[in-house]
C-alpha cells in the first residue's frame, strides 16, 4: 500500500556521507550504560537535505513494496537465530529519527516512531549558533576545524571541513562553511562519525518515508518528544512487545529506559 507512504523527490542528489550512528542506551543515570551503533545516511541537494537510518529505510522500503519478500526474509532470520516468530526479526534496526530539511522551503519536517506508532511533526529550520576554533585534526582523510554549540539542551562538539563547502552535517548538525565529519555531544550519548563520501549515482533529495497508515501529527516537535519519553518511562505495551525480541513471555513486563533523546528542550515530568 505504497498510498500511504509520503514520496516527494525534490531535487537531484549532489553528495552522499555514510555516517556510523553511536548512541548510549542509558542517558539518564548511567548505571549499566551501553551503547548501540547504526548506519545512518546524509544526503544533500542544491538547496535541501535528507538524514535517515539506513536499515529502517531499507526495511521499510521492502516491506511496503515487496511483503512477500520481506515476510521470508524475516522467517528466514527468525529461523537462522533461533527466534519464536519471525516478527522478532528486527531487520529495520533500532534507529528511528528522519530528518527532511528544506525540502519544503525553511521547514525541517521530522519523522519518528516508537512501537507501532509513526509521528511526525515540521517546524522552521533552525541551525546551531557555532563556536569555531583553531583546533583542527583529520577525518577521512580531510583537514577538519573544531567548532562547539549549545543546541537544544545539549551541548555538542563538531568537525568540519571546508574542503568540501557544503553546509551540512548529520541529523540537525549544520550551518558551518564545509560539511561535518564527526559530531558528538559533551556526555558521547550521541557520536556521529563519516566512514564514506559518495557523488555517483545518488537518488533524489526528498521526503521518503515508508509507512502503511499515515502517522500521527504534532503540533510541535516538543509535543511529540514529550509523548514518546513519557510512553518509554512507563513501559508502554507496544513498545516493549518490539524490545523483548524471541521472547516467548507473553506477559509483557514493564522494561524502563533511562533514556532521553537528542533534544531535550521539552517538558519533561
């Protein structure tokens, strides 16, 4: 039912960054602190930019275009790990967060999903004030400056290089005179490192988001944000029949995260 999924191809794709994703599964106290890392990707056009996770596109993708497919790769995993039913699967990843940038003129639109549930929310593009410094060190091969910000109640630190003049970065990271390499916030709950550059053969910059059903919309980013951290600290049902993976108890026990989320500029209780 591809009806259902918002498909707006804006522009040409000019520069594709491959960034690996590390995020710690417990921002709050730190106790048992893990961390979690994912494949994200930065895509950019002439005057707009697209940031998702590559698994959940992927997964999405073929789910909504192929389900025959998807379904028997999905049994096929489930079976190869021993797993009670092929929902379990996980194929997607655990990465949720899309960031669309400009693709409506000075509007970021987001999307976001926990458990069943996909939201979504636009607000104006708002770029970090940065700090830029004469601390330099290389990323990729690339002569890289040192800039810091205080952005959305966390403060981060970033490496960008102007030798290649774009002013992107992962997620919602931009606005410096090059493009981004590495990022990371002063806690390393959040760390974004580029592991590839590409410029041959990209698809379209655009809104690409794959869903059966529309997802909800937000008044506000913060509204959205506020919801999914109160679902998390209250072990929402849904939520926690996606984290026990395999599991055969059906009882659904109340799992809490001490997890809160990029930005935290937004009421918590």
């Amino acid at each position: 039912m591809l009806s259902a999924s918002i498909i707006e191809p804006k522009e040409p794709g000019i520069l594709e960054v491959h960034y690996t994703k590390i995020w710690t599964t417990d921002t709050l106290t730190r106790a048992k602190s893990k961390s979690h890392s994912e494949p994200t990707v930065l895509r950019i056009g002439k005057t707009s930019a697209m940031f998702y996770p590559e698994k959940a596109m992927w997964w999405d993708s073929l789910r909504i275009n192929d389900s025959e497919k998807a379904y028997e790769l999905q049994k096929a995993t489930a079976i190869a790990r021993n797993l009670a039913h092929p929902y379990y699967a996980n194929l997607g990843g655990k990465d949720s967060e899309y960031v669309f940038r400009n693709i409506k003129p000075g509007m970021t639109q987001g999307f976001f999903s926990i458990g069943s549930e996909k939201s979504t929310y636009i607000e104006p593009t708002e770029y970090p004030v940065w700090e830029i410094d004469s601390l330099t060190k290389e990323v990729l091969g690339y002569e890289c400056i040192h800039a810091k910000c205080s952005f959305r109640g966390r403060e981060w630190d970033a490496w960008f290089t102007p030798e290649i003049p774009y002013k992107e970065g992962p997620w919602k990271l931009a606005g410096l005179p090059g493009l981004i390499l590495e990022a990371y916030d002063t806690n390393m709950d959040y760390h974004y490192i580029a592991n590839s550059i590409l410029t041959e053969n990209l698809k379209s910059v655009g809104i690409f988001y794959y869903c059966r059903s529309d997802p909800f919309f937000y008044k506000s980013r913060q509204n959205m944000l506020k919801k999914n951290y109160r679902e998390r600290l209250q072990g929402n049902r849904t939520f926690q029949l996606q984290l026990n993976y395999g599991s055969k108890d059906r009882t659904y026990k109340p799992v809490i995260w001490h997890y809160d989320f990029q930005e935290t500029d937004y009421p918590h209780e």
